[in-house]
C-alpha cells in the first residue's frame, strides 16, 4: 500500500496553500487561545495536504481530482 498517492489537482493545492499561508500565523497575529492554535494547526495540514498532494480524507472516501493515475 502507497503512502502518498497524489489525489488533488494543481488548482485545488494552489488554493490549498493560499488557504495555509493565512491560517499558520493566528496564533502569532492573535492571542494564544484555543481558536487560534486550532486556526494554525489546520493551516499545517492543508500545507502538508498541499506540498504532498495527497489528502487522506480523499482517500478514505475514495475520491481523487487529479486526473493523472500513478
């Protein structure tokens, strides 16, 4: 079983790391609060998600956008 199986299309990792770059610094810009710290943890995993191409709840669905198969 492959770990990284590329299932996002270009557009879709674009938007993805945009989405991040905003996200990954609430917790420095705002007070540290509860929010804030969960605003920059998902701002992480959509910039994982968007440099790796793969996104495991796609995977679990068994849904995949990019249209090139490996």
């Amino acid at each position: 079983m492959k770990l990284f199986i590329i299932n996002q299309n270009r557009s879709e990792r674009i938007v993805r790391f945009i989405v991040s770059l905003f996200l990954l610094p609430t917790p420095f810009v705002l007070e540290y609060s509860t929010y804030s710290m969960i605003l920059g943890i998902l701002g992480g995993v959509l910039l994982f998600n968007s440099v790796v191409g793969t996104c495991y709840i796609y995977r679990v669905l068994g849904i995949s956008t990019c249209r090139i198969k490996k």
